[in-house]
C-alpha cells in the first residue's frame, strides 16, 4: 500500500504523460515533529490506478481537480510558478507546484503545500510569503507544509486576497530557490473544489 502522497503524485504523474498538464500533487503529515497540530497525522492508504483526476475548471492560474482514490474524494488546487530563480544560477530541478488539498474523510480542508523541485535540506525551513505576511513552513523530502497549523486558514484567507505568493526554500546541496506563483483565479479554484468536495 502507498501513502496518499504517492498516490496522488502517481495520478497526477499519469496525467502529465497523457498531456493534460497537471503537476504532480501531495500531502504530507500536518505539523513538523514536536509541533501542535488539530489535524490527523495518518495519511490514508491507496493503490495506484484505482481512480483518475478530473479536471473540475481553470480558473487564472489555478486548475481544480477531484479524485476518489479507494472512495475517499480528493479535492485540490494546483499552480505552477509564474517565476522561478536559483543560487546559484540556473541549477537543475524538476519542477515547482503549489497545492491546496481537501481531503473531507480526513477532516482535512485547504491544507497548503508546495513541491519545491528538489529535496530540500534535512531539518531546514522555508517561507512562504503572501501580502506583506509571512508564513514558517516546515521541510520534508521535497514538500513544505505550514508549520504552525493554526495559521493555515489566516495564510488561505491571505492568499484569496493577495497577488502572488513566494516561497523560499533551500536544497539539500545549498541551492537557494525562490518560486513565485500568481494568486489569480485562486479564490474561484478553491470555490469549485469546496463546491465538489463537500462532506
């Protein structure tokens, strides 16, 4: 059995090599080691091919999409970065999303990562900053997740109402990336997936 990540990375992986462009999504534990978190830590179980991804709308920037891997519907939100930059210059990675995933027989709403393109420094930080505000995320593999899990709802309400987002991140080599995603058409992509993933 694979955890959900490696599901839906498998799903969305699928799909990029069908041609529909969607990049490959996750979900990670909620809270880094030691921290308070309301949420459940356990991810749910899947088996590859049991379910595809819908794409439910464009919307800007932002693409919803729904699965239902053994059942359990997956909703989510994805963009890629409008910008990306390196230092050094011009290092290879594979490249950055930003997800948003409700996950409603987790009891898991808008949960916010982003898949940097590398693996990221063991025990490292990233941030990720929204109008004028900024938001400690904690590392694991190539993934960051809010560390605080209090402050995702202020850092989605944040990003419903800002431009763009950019995230910072360090990779296990010392590269230091910096991805900015555009924030349009995000307000309405969450919308739909909250529409299509009611409990």
């Amino acid at each position: 059995m694979m955890s959900m990540r490696q599901f839906l990375t498998a799903l969305v992986g699928s799909l990029l090599v069908g041609g529909v462009g969607l990049a490959p999504a996750f979900s990670a534990p909620r809270a880094a080691p030691g921290a308070h978190s309301g949420h459940n830590a356990k991810p749910a179980a899947a088996t590859a091919g049991s379910a595809e991804p819908t794409l439910l709308g464009q919307y800007g920037a932002w693409g919803a999409y729904a699965a239902s891997p053994n059942g359990k519907k997956v909703c989510f939100a994805l963009a890629k970065p409008s910008s990306s930059k390196t230092n050094p210059p011009n290092r290879p990675r594979d490249p950055a999303y930003a997800f948003i995933s409700t996950r409603p027989a987790e009891k898991v709403t808008n949960e916010v990562s982003v898949m940097i393109g590398y693996p990221l420094k063991p025990g490292s930080e990233a941030s990720l900053e929204v109008g004028g505000a900024s938001f400690e995320m904690y590392t694991q593999g190539d993934g960051i997740w809010i560390k605080n899990a209090a402050e995702e709802d202020r850092m989605v309400d944040a990003m419903r109402k800002g431009a763009d987002i950019t995230v910072k991140g360090v990779s296990s080599r010392g590269t230091q990336s910096i991805d900015v995603f555009s924030l349009k058409g995000l307000s309405q992509a969450l919308d739909k997936v909250a529409q299509d993933c009611r409990r």
